[in-house]
C-alpha cells in the first residue's frame, strides 16, 4: 500500500483504480512548472562556466630553489637587499634634491627681482648727498617715513626707533643697522631742518629728504599712504600718513614692519630674530 503522498483514482463507476497517479493541485502544477524552466548552469552561462579540463594542469612550480640547489649565505643576501635599498634611497634623494634646487632658484630669482625693483628711492640727506637703496646694500636698515612738525606719532615711534637701535648696539657680535627717517613733507622738511629736528634722537639717525615728486615716489615704493590736510589760516598744516617702521635686509629686501603697538624690546627682538636666521642671496648665477 503507498504511503499518504501516493493517490488512488476512481473508476467511472466509483471504484478506485490501484496504483494511479492522484491529480496535482494548482500549487503542486506551479512548482513542477517553476522546475522545468530550470536549466543546468553550463548551458545558461557557457563563458563563465567553461567545460573541464581533458587533461589535469601540471602542477604549480614551486618559486624557491630546488632541494640540493645552493643557496647564497644569509650574508650575502642581506647584502643585496640593503645595496638595492640604498639604491631606491640614493635615487629618491637626488631626485629630491633636484626639486629642491629648482625651487631654491625660483625663489632666488623672484627674492632678487624685488631686492632690485621694489623699495627703491631717490632722496638727499641731510648733508645734501644723494642717497639711494643701493647705498644702503650689505647693512640692515630701520627706516621710518614722519615729519618734523608731527605733534606728537613720530617723536615717540624715533624715539622708539631709536631705543631699539641702542638696545641691539650692545651686542657687538649683531651686524650694524642703520636708522633712516624719510620725510613726507619736503615743503618744509628741508636738509637743514631735518639736522635740526634729528638731534633729539639717536646720533645715527639719518634723514633723508626731496623733492615732492621723489618723497612720493619713496612713500609709494614702500606702500605708505600720505596726504596733506588744509591750511589753517597760518599756513599750518598735519600731513596724515601710516604708521609703519620697515626692516630692510642686507639684500635690500623688506623683512618686517612694526606698528604703534610695538614696543623697543620687541622692536629689538624682533629685529635680532631676523638677523640669526639670515641668509644672504648668492650672486646672480651662483644659485
């Protein structure tokens, strides 16, 4: 007798026929058919699922060396690899080096651009000798643009100036600098009155005057905004301009500036920062 799964059909007459098939259900019809659009895998994805090998493959060969073969001493090898080690490292390096010394030659071509075109002035002391940048090559410069008859800004930033000055003077190992007060008033700050007005401060203190055209000039170079104010009706007048003391190297190029808020300790420890950590530029070609 078949177990529950098995079913017996019935004859027209009602009687049951041994051994037939019972009729699927709707359920049992949709897995058969679900089961015959199945495929085998090869036949769906032939590219993927490539027939086997007739053959078997040869074994895989083995990367390190044959029993019996010789082997290089433990020396030896470490040997190689560190020659091969320092190779790449020696190679890295002076690839290194070659970017650093493009960048080095840029950088001094751009430094001596500046040193020759920015800053420049064309001005007489007060000894009423022409003094230019170029004078001043090969020494660290202080210079601060004023006027004689500033009340009450530029007397404190000379004295200022002038302690800092006195303050870095102590120490004969530092390299000199050189003080210098340009005017922005050549109407009235002529050589003579200059001398007169600078024997106040620091005995190194030069000032520098011109024309109007070139103290201008000088004020623009070094980004410094002036402007005169109206006449009262003596004639008197404030001329308004910034602020600003600069650092000049010995390249002629601009290494700091120092407003009001600084004080002449600072102003000098500033200063002899950038006098330690100097390089000078090398000749032209040289680099």
């Amino acid at each position: 007798m078949r177990g529950q799964g098995a079913a017996e059909a019935q004859t027209p007459g009602g009687a049951v026929r041994p051994g037939s098939p019972q009729p699927l259900t709707p359920s049992l019809r949709r897995a058969a058919a679900m089961l015959r659009c199945l495929r085998p895998v090869p036949r769906l994805c032939p590219r993927l699922c490539p027939p086997p090998c007739p053959a078997p493959c040869p074994p895989r060969r083995c990367l390190a060396a044959a029993p019996g073969a010789p082997r290089l001493p433990l020396r030896r090898r470490l040997a190689a690899a560190g020659a091969v080690a320092g190779a790449a490292a020696a190679g890295w390096l002076y690839v290194r080096h070659e970017k650093r010394r493009r960048q080095r030659a840029r950088r001094l071509a751009e430094l001596r651009r500046l040193a020759l075109g920015r800053g420049d002035f064309q001005l007489r002391d007060t000894a009423g000798a022409a003094r230019s940048k170029a004078d001043f090559l090969g020494r660290w410069v202080l210079l601060y643009f004023g006027f004689t008859h500033c009340p009450d800004v530029c007397p404190e930033e000379l004295q200022k100036l002038s302690r800092a000055v006195e303050l870095l003077e102590r120490d004969p190992a530092l390299p000199p600098l050189q003080p210098l007060f340009v005017t922005v008033d050549p109407e009235r700050d002529d050589a003579a009155a200059l001398a007169r007005y600078l024997r106040d401060f620091h005995p190194r203190l030069l000032g520098l005057t011109g024309t109007t055209e070139q103290v201008r000039a000088a004020a623009k170079a070094f980004g410094v905004y002036v402007s005169t104010g109206p006449r009262d009706a003596d004639g008197d007048y404030v001329v308004d301009h910034s602020v600003l003391t600069f650092l000049v190297d010995p390249d002629g190029l601009f290494r700091d500036c120092y407003g009001r808020s600084r004080t002449a300790e600072e102003l000098a420890r500033s200063v002899r920062a950038h006098m330690d950590a100097y390089e000078p530029l090398p000749p032209a070609g040289a680099e």
